[in-house]
C-alpha cells in the first residue's frame, strides 16, 4: 500500500484579485543569513486557483500545493483565514 504524500500548505496574503478564478498570493518568510546571522525577509508570489471567487485583496489565505492547472497556477486557495476590513 502506498503511503500518501502531504501536499504543502502556506499562508499569506492576496494581493491581487483582477483576474477570473485566480489571485495573486504574497508570501513572506524568514531566512537566516549565513555569515551575518540575522534574519532577513523573503517574499514569493504565487498566482492561486480560486474556484469560486471568494478571495479579495488583503485576505489572508491558507493555500495548498496542487497539479498544474496552468502555466502559471500550481496552487489552489484551501480556506480563507481572516477577510480584509
């Protein structure tokens, strides 16, 4: 029996919501510099696949890695965590 794989799961932040069924996710990360030893911020965009156009920009979203479903899409909005006021 194959073992199944978790899928990775990340959170942040839409940034942008003018496209149909996509929104572009802003993710932030800390990483430790190597000879400085101070932590510096990273920032990824990922373009997400949101079904039903639930998602506005300033939400927080917990998105999940999936198959390609475009050039660009390879990620799908799981639950949105908290709406923007």
């Amino acid at each position: 029996m194959k073992k199944k794989l978790q899928k990775t799961q990340i959170t942040g932040t839409v940034v942008s919501d003018k496209m149909d069924k996509t929104v572009i996710v802003l993710v932030e990360r800390l990483v430790k510099h190597r000879f400085y030893k101070k932590y510096i911020r990273r920032r990824s965009k990922f373009a997400v696949h949101d079904e039903n156009n639930v998602c506005r920009a300033g939400d927080k979203v917990l998105i999940t890695q999936s198959r390609p479903l475009s050039k660009t899409k390879r990620w799908r909005v799981n639950k949105v965590v908290e709406k923007a006021v």
